[in-house]
C-alpha cells in the first residue's frame, strides 16, 4: 500500500474520486494505484502529475516509489 500517497491526499483535503478525475482515470483504478495494486512501478508521467495535483515534490514521489526514503514524510510544496 502507498501510505504516503493517501496522506498526501488527505493533506490536500481531497477524495480519491477528486484525484482520479483530475488524473483522468476511474476512482477504482486510482484506489488500485494508492493500494499498490497497480502500477506497481509508477510511470514518470503519472508522479509528475501526482506531484502537480497533490503539491508534491516530484522528488519525494520518485524516492518513496523507488524506497529509497519510505519513512520520510510527504512534504507539501511551498509557493513563493
């Protein structure tokens, strides 16, 4: 399962439905991807748009996707 993505998303306050429109996918294949049930690489394009959705670093994605940091929490990105 990919806790760090569902806290992302609950960080921004949002559905799983919400973010699934926004990737432009169905809410069950998108609750397959927060599962780990699919995608279990997750392709650039789909973290870069997680990134943009989410307000994520597309850095904190790639390293939780990769394991090289799974404990550090999600951080949001800051606007200036």
């Amino acid at each position: 399962m990919r806790d760090w993505l569902k806290e992302a998303r609950l960080k921004k306050g949002m559905t799983q439905l919400q973010v699934a429109e926004q990737l432009g996918i169905t809410e069950s294949y998108y609750c397959f991807i927060e599962n780990g049930g699919r995608l279990k690489k997750m392709d650039v394009v789909t973290a870069k748009n997680l990134s943009s959705i989410l307000g994520v670093p597309i850095q904190a994605i790639l390293s939780h996707e990769t394991g090289s940091s799974p404990q550090e929490p999600v951080e949001e990105m800051s606007v200036t």
